[in-house]
C-alpha cells in the first residue's frame, strides 16, 4: 500500500525582491507584470528586471514517485539539486508550485539542527515542545522520555537550556525526539553529518529499527555507504528532475557518482571559472597524468605508472593547509584518503604563495577492475573544509582494466574491492 503518492510535484523560486509589504503595492505590480507593464515602484536610478526567465529557479520539476508502507527509500544528488525542497514539501514546510502529494499517516521530520526546539528552553521542555509540534500527546512523550534522553546521550544536561548546547549535541537530542515518537512516517535530511560516528551509526540502526517496524522512511544523505546500508530503493534528483528510480541501490548509486563521466576517457578537472575560488588553495587543474605530465586516457591497466596532478595558485599561506585525494568505488565505498602531510614532516612539500603544482603516484598493483571516483579535498586541519569530500569538490575517474596480475590463475578481476599483488616466501 502506498502511503506516499507525489504526481508532476514543481516548486519555483522567484530570485530577488518579491514582496513590497503592502497587499495593495504587491496587487499593483502583479498588475502591471500582467499586462507587460513596467514595475510602477520600481526606484529611480534601478533598471526594471520585469518576470524573465532568468529570475526564476525551477527547484523541483514534475516529479512523480510512489512509496510503499515500510519502505525506506534514499534521496540523492548533488548540491541544489532539489532533495531538501522536495523534503520540505512533504513535510508540509513549505507549498509546492504545482502538482498534487497524498500522504497516509503523521510525518515526522528533521531536516534542520534544531528544527522547533526553542534555545531559551531546556532540553526536557524542547523534547516536550517537540513532540507535541509532531502531533504527540504529553502522555506519548511522558512514556519515551527516558528511551529519548539514553539514545540521546545528553542525559547530564537535559536541565540546560539548548542554546548551550553544542551542534552535535542539538543533533542528536532532535533525532532521538523525531526517531522515537512512533511516526508512521519518517523524514531525515542530512543531518547526520553533524553527529560522531558512534551516533551516526545508533542512527542508521534505528532507522532500520523503524522500518522494519513496518513503518516508512525517507533518507537524504551524501553518505553513499549510508544509503546501501538501509535503503530498499533510492531516487537520484538532477537538477530538480527525478533523473533515475530503481530497486538497485548500487546501481542508482553509481549513476550519481559517475554519470555521464564514466564514459569520458580523459581524467581530467579545468577549472574554467571562479569555481572553488579561496586565497588558501584554488584548484586550476585536477588530472591523472603519465611521468611526463600528459594526461592519461582511460581505461588503464592495473599495473600503469600513473600521477596524480594538482594545480593551484595560493594567495595567503597556511601552515595548517592540507591537500589530497580521496578515492571511492564503484558502491560507494571510501577506499582511502591521501595528503601532502601524510609522511614525516621534513618530507612535506613546501607551499609558497603563487602557482602550486603538487603530484603523487598512485599504488600500482593495487586498484582491482572497474570505474573509481578520485576527489580533491582539503582543508585547513581539524578547522574547516574548503573542499567537503563526498559532496562539493572537483572530481575525476580511473577507469581500471587488466594488468592485475603475471600469474595465469588471476587474469580476470578478482573478488573485493582491491588487488593488490603481494610477494610470499616460504620459511
């Protein structure tokens, strides 16, 4: 049975000014942008945009799904492409443009730290404000109280106004108010990312908990292992358009990581704008090259000699500055990360201000066959990100194909992840 039904659900941002604050002025421009009228309170010296194309974003567009009761249905794509409107929508945050949803039962959702918790209340008074804002009685609440504050883990200081806590502490109590009042349907944004690992992992039990419970969750996550681990199905949005639907997980999972790039042959990242710009480290150039320098075109044999090149211009040196690449498999697995401060600290590679060229050589012998995902990330360490892994960075493949091995037994890819060749001796 169908407990979610969404059929051509559209929702448009208007950029800019929208709103005098006077009905009568706001009825007046409507007015005038009807009959192809200049705007009549347009301010002198301001040039007149009209309705054009251009002022409007469309963040979600005609999309249509169906999900089943007990089914945990996983949303992805990238920044901007329409997951957390889509969200709001059902969640009935915010009103779609066009298009009708029909949901059965009561929703409970978290798409935001700290959404209806008020920061003057304390962590108790918030669980029972919380709770009656999802539609709970106070014996409800009475009766999950102490389960909510162990899983929370905040019991010391549930007597403490929230706005002392810290943000994976707001996480972490919102969750376990949204995850434990029994909704017959439940809605999660990428929140999770706030949480340590411990709690993320209590998290991803209990919403596998829920819906073995029979009953229904939508998860949107760039945690790619997250959204294996427990989806049923998952949607990829692009753009606002519902770009692919499926049962397979993992293959759905790949779409998003590769796409369209998984049949490009060169392994190559230009930054041919501003993208990425920051006076610590913008990225000109990400490339998988030979010794030489020249790019490689892909597919390449396991045991190629390849380079991997970033190019970069700094401004501001930063001693804390760290720069790599991280590489993730075809399911959506981290394989591994890698910075310039990896060795001891004599061996770093020195910054300076000006153009930057760093490289490293990837382990030969190791990458089993398939298509790998290769991120650039860095950061200033343990400060803030400037290139977040999984979610906004420049990105290219390698595309791995024979090579694994001289030995006659292994000609063919071999089982897991990796295939590395390894010497033995007898002793």
């Amino acid at each position: 049975m169908a407990v979610i039904k969404v059929e051509n659900l559209s929702k448009i941002y208007r950029l800019g000014e929208i709103s005098t604050g006077t009905f009568f002025r706001d009825f007046e421009r409507w007015f005038a942008r009807m009959r192809g009228k200049p705007d009549p309170y347009t301010r002198i010296g301001e040039a007149d945009h009209g309705n054009r194309e251009s002022d409007e974003i469309w963040a979600l567009r005609d999309v249509s799904f169906e999900v089943e009761q007990g089914e945990v249905l996983g949303i992805i794509g990238r920044n901007g492409a329409g997951k957390s409107t889509l969200l709001k929508i059902l969640s009935r945050v915010t009103a779609p443009t066009s298009g009708q949803i029909k949901v059965k039962g009561r929703v409970a959702s978290l798409l935001e730290v700290g959404t209806g918790f008020h920061p003057e209340l304390t962590g108790r008074e918030n669980i029972y404000l919380n709770g009656a804002i999802l539609g709970m009685t106070k014996a409800e609440v009475r009766r999950k109280f102490d389960e909510i504050v162990d899983f929370a883990g905040v019991e010391q200081y549930i007597d403490t106004p929230v706005k002392r806590y810290s943000s994976g502490m707001h996480v972490r109590l919102a969750f376990a108010v949204a995850a434990h009042l029994d909704p017959e349907i439940l809605v999660v944004d990428e929140v999770l990312a706030v949480g340590d690992a411990e709690f993320q992992k209590k998290c991803l039990g209990k919403m596998g908990e829920v819906a073995r419970g029979g009953r229904t969750v939508l998860f949107v996550s760039h945690q790619m292992n997250a959204i294996q681990e427990l989806c049923q199905r998952a949607m990829l949005l692009q753009k606002g358009y519902m770009s692919l639907e499926s049962g397979d997980v993992r293959f759905v999972i790949k779409e998003y990581l590769f796409g369209q790039q998984s049949k490009d042959r060169v392994a190559e990242w230009v930054n041919l704008g501003g993208e990425f710009s920051n006076p610590l480290f913008k990225p000109l150039r990400f490339a998988l090259c030979d010794g030489q320098g020249c790019v490689v075109p892909m597919p390449v044999s396991n045991d190629t000699e390849i380079w991997l090149h970033i190019d970069a211009v700094i401004e501001e040196v930063d001693s804390s500055l760290t720069v790599g690449y991280s590489v993730i498999s075809e399911e959506g697995h981290m394989l591994y990360w890698s910075y310039q401060t990896d060795a001891a600290e004599q061996y770093w590679p020195k910054l300076h201000k000006g153009k930057v060229t760093l490289r490293t050589r990837l382990p030969s012998r190791f990458f089993n066959e398939g298509v790998y995902r290769i991120e650039l990330i860095g950061g200033l360490h343990f400060r803030k990100w400037l290139f977040v892994p999984g979610i906004d960075t420049p990105h290219i493949n390698l595309e791995i194909r024979g090579g694994l091995s001289e030995s006659p037994l292994w000609i063919t890819k071999r089982p897991g992840l990796l295939a590395p060749v390894m010497l033995w001796e007898a002793i």
